[in-house]
C-alpha cells in the first residue's frame, strides 16, 4: 500500500490596513514554510507560523503595492526569510514612501529584495511555480501548488472580478492576456486566493466572470 501524502498547510488571513490576504504555506514533512503577501500585522504572521509549527524560508510578493509588502522587512527581520519579486515590479518596491504618502498609511522602510522571481520559476516548498501574469502591475505573479490545485493569484483575479489597472505601469489588455492565456489555462477544480476577499474556484471565474471568460 502506498503511503498517503499530508496536505499542503495553507492558512490564509486579511492583515494590514487595507486588508490584503496573506498566505502561508507549509510543506507538512519539512515544516519549511512560504509567506505570500505580508501586508501588515506581522506579530500576527509569526504567531500562526509558530502555531503551525513551521519554519519560514521565504517571503514571496505577487507584487509591489505597498498593501502586499507593508510588513516585509519586519518579517526578515523577525525569521531571516529571504524576500522575493520580479523584477520589473522594482519601481514600486523603491517608491514605498510615496505609495503610503497617496494612502494615508505610515511608512516603514523595507529592505530591496533578496532575489527576482522568475516565470516558471519552482518555489522553495510546496511544489509549487512563480507565473509571470502581468497587467495589474508589470511584474505580478501569481503562485501555482499544482499537487493541491491551489493558486495564489494576488490582484490578477477577485471573485466575479479582475485587478485594476489605473494605477502605476498598469494595463487592461495584457490583464486580460494574463488570465486567459496563464491563469485559464489551470485546474478549473483550483482554489484561487484572491489579494482581497474570498477565495473563489477557477472554473467558476472561467464561466462566470463578468470581466474576463475563457
């Protein structure tokens, strides 16, 4: 008989002052751990890593909207987990300051990232990939756990909805490119964690989005 596999550890939780989803991930065997997206309270992120167990390897960014990253630099600090991002997102992580200067929230420093994320890139536990889908920024990623029909999608695809492209180096048709070409193109049986919200299912989004159908 062949021996059953533990699941992925997932939690996910809303942190932070405009309430991005944070996502750890956790690999049951080595008990090494991802953190996608730490957008605030990090006491919150390291007591739930402490309570799983885990011990976290990387921090991963879908991308540099100050509201993914707020509590980034206090998680490296906290764990000595190295900091992930495309590159082309570099902008934004450089102009932290101004982007909580546009939102009325106080600014911390964060360090420059460790390492670029790659497309097709393997992560560090999960077996899971990095997917380059830009659009809502130039450098968004979205993080694929095929072995748990997971994904990790940021602000690239809500619930009934997609990202918005009116802010910095955003753009309407490579968002939609990204979606139907990358993220349609998975598992419709896939749990999608959004970057704000509820999950939603893939092959849900793919019938019933209202913005973007396969």
């Amino acid at each position: 008989m062949s021996e059953t596999v533990p699941a992925l550890i997932r939690e996910t939780f809303p942190v932070g002052p405009l309430q991005c989803n944070c996502t750890l991930i956790g690999d049951p065997v080595s008990k090494r751990a991802l953190v996608v997206d730490p957008g605030g309270n990090p006491e919150l992120i390291v007591a739930r890593l402490r309570a799983h167990g885990l011990t976290l390897v990387a921090i991963i960014h879908t991308h540099a909207h100050l509201d993914h990253f707020l509590a980034s630099g206090e998680l490296k600090k906290a764990t000595g987990a190295t900091l992930h991002l495309h590159k082309e997102d570099r902008f934004l992580w450089d102009n932290l300051e101004m982007q909580c200067q546009m939102f009325g929230v106080p600014y911390a420093p964060v360090p420059a990232p460790d390492q670029w994320l790659a497309d097709d890139e393997a992560l560090s536990c999960g077996c899971g990939v990095a997917l380059h889908t830009p659009g809502h920024t130039p450098g968004s990623m979205s993080f694929w756990f095929p072995e748990a029909k997971l994904l990790i999608a940021g602000d690239t695809l809500f619930r009934r909805g997609i990202g918005r492209t009116d802010l910095w180096g955003g753009d309407y048709a490579t968002l939609e490119r990204s979606i139907r070409e990358r993220l349609y193109r998975l598992d419709e049986d896939a749990t999608v964690v959004t970057g704000h919200g509820p999950d939603t299912r893939l092959g849900d989004e793919m019938r019933e989005n209202p913005f973007v159908r396969a």
